[in-house]
C-alpha cells in the first residue's frame, strides 16, 4: 500500500480498522483486502479494495461501512473502487489476521509464497486442540471460502480457511 501524506495515512488506518462482514474477528487491513487510500481534493478521498473469493459477497457490505467510516471522519464524498490486479490470495491475510482466525475457531490459510515447494504439504492445524490430525468433511462450509473439517484428536468440527 503507498500513502503519502498523513491524512492518508490516518483515513488507512480508520479504513482498515473496519472488520470484516463475514469475520467480524478481523479488519480490512489484517485481512489484507485494502489496497490503497488516496485523498483526491478537499473532502474527497478514493479508496481501493480488492475482493477476496469471487464466492464470499463481502465486497460490497466492506465498501460500504468504508464509505460510512470516512464520512463520518469529515470525507464528504468517498469512493470505494475494487482493484482486481493483482489478484487477493490468502497469503496477503497479515499474521495478526491468522492469529485471530484461530482464535475464532477457524484454521487460517497457510502460507503459499513461502520458500520452496513444501509450503502446501504442511498439515491443517485443529484451532481447538493444535492436532494436525483432521480430515475433510466438506469442500464448502457456511461459506465458499471456507471448508468444514474435523480433528480426528478432539472430534470437534471446524472451518478451515482455504487457501488461494
Ligand atoms: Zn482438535
């Protein structure tokens, strides 16, 4: 993200500090979905999101509670605009992000770009027990974006962030 001037900076932050519609445990900017905050004139100020999965319809309550924030900061007139490119993946979810997932009983998406071609073999951890021995319940759980799980440990189902 590029802020230049300190107005921007401060309207990122208050932008960002707004949690997700689907995952209330987590902000815009932990789950790395803000992109860019820039001040256009007086009151005026456009702010770029990038969708998460095409399948989690978060998009739109996200730009509007933006819009809601800023207004209510003095921006008279805020523009939320998507940026596609490049592409959201879990891997922009900040660590702060996968702290709190976990904490709300989801397994966080693990970590792709890391280095090397393992990244992907590493086991899903239980949120509740830290066993890695959990199996597959669900491709689809009460979102698209998420999987249902069980730890074979505790027997506790979960969801299970997906990676992309
Ligand atoms: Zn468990």
């Amino acid at each position: 993200m590029v802020t230049t001037t300190p107005l921007e900076e401060e309207l990122s932050r208050l932008a960002g500090a707004v949690p997700d519609p689907e995952l209330p445990a987590v902000t815009l900017e932990e789950l790395g979905v803000l992109r860019g905050v820039h001040v256009l004139g007086p009151g005026r100020v456009r702010v770029e999101l990038t969708p998460t999965y095409t399948g989690c319809p978060g998009i739109e309550a996200m730009a509007s509670d933006v819009e809601r924030v800023l207004h209510e900061h003095g921006m008279a007139d805020v523009a939320v605009v998507t940026v596609l490119s490049p592409a959201w993946t879990t891997d922009d979810i900040t660590e702060e992000g996968r702290r709190k997932l976990a904490e709300f009983g989801i397994a966080p998406p693990r970590p792709q770009k890391a280095d090397g071609p393992v990244p992907l073999t590493l086991a899903i951890r239980c949120p509740h027990c830290g066993s890695t021995d959990t199996e597959l319940l669900s491709r689809f759980s009460s979102t698209a974006c998420k999987a249902l799980r069980r730890c074979v440990t505790c027997r506790e189902p979960f969801d299970h962030f997906k990676e992309l």
